[in-house]
C-alpha cells in the first residue's frame, strides 16, 4: 500500500456489487424451468380412495389382480410368491385371465420406493387398466 500524501483524500468504491446477486438469481431461475416441468409430469394418476374403495369391494376378488410387494425382494401374486425378476411370467397371464385388469397393489414397510414403483410400471407394461394402490 502506497502512502498517503497529506492533503490528498483517498475516494474507495462504495457502491454494492449487483453481479454476484445476480448470478445466483439466474441460476435459480434455470434450475426452477427446469424441475417444473418434472414436478407436473407424472404417469400416476390418484383417485379419492372412497370412491374407488366403495367400487372395489363391490367387484369380486377373482375379477382383479392383487400384488403385495414384500420386503425381502419377492412379490405376491394373488397369494403366490414370485420372484421379482419371474413377475413378468406370473403377472402377464393373470392380467389376461382377469376380465376387469383391475390390479390392486400393497406393499409391506421396508420396501424402497423404487422397488415399488417399479412393480406398478411392469403391471401397466403388462396391460393392466386400472391399478389401485391400498395401506396396509
């Protein structure tokens, strides 16, 4: 740092810097056009469960396909235990057995969401028309 000659009085910037500020905000901008769009886009679409829990017990238990994801990796199709990778197999016949294609679908807790999700999508792979997700 030089000295200071007297008399001389020594003019700083004293303005805000707006770029950092800025930057962010862009940025923000772009990661929310970019998750918006992701956040609408969904291939599940719910109903009230009284509607269609009123519906559901008024159709027989033999018209419909119940799927219980369990928590050690298997699955249980209308009470027989498969295999997760052997879904496919058990699953798609029932499906065409079934003259409402009504899947109804439970999980156990412990199940990672992507196991679950992924049961649901090989059900509608497969042909099912309308797949009920119930609590147990």
């Amino acid at each position: 740092m030089r000295p200071r000659k007297s008399g001389s009085v020594h003019e700083g910037i004293h303005d805000v810097n707006m770029t950092p500020l800025i930057d962010v905000s862009l940025v923000l901008v772009v990661i929310l056009m970019v998750a918006t769009p992701l956040a609408f886009q969904s291939s599940l679409g719910l109903r009230t469960a009284a509607a269609s829990g009123r519906r559901a017990g008024q159709e027989a238990r033999a018209e419909r396909v119940e799927l219980a994801v369990l928590a050690d990796g298997t699955v249980r199709v209308n009470r027989a235990l498969v295999p997760r990778d052997a879904l496919a197999a058990v699953l798609g016949p029932a499906l065409r057995a079934s003259t409402t294609r009504l899947v109804v679908v439970s999980c156990e807790d412990g199940v990672p969401l992507g196991q679950f999700v992924g049961v649901i999508d090989e059900a509608k792979s497969l042909g099912a028309g309308r797949i009920a997700v119930i609590g147990r």
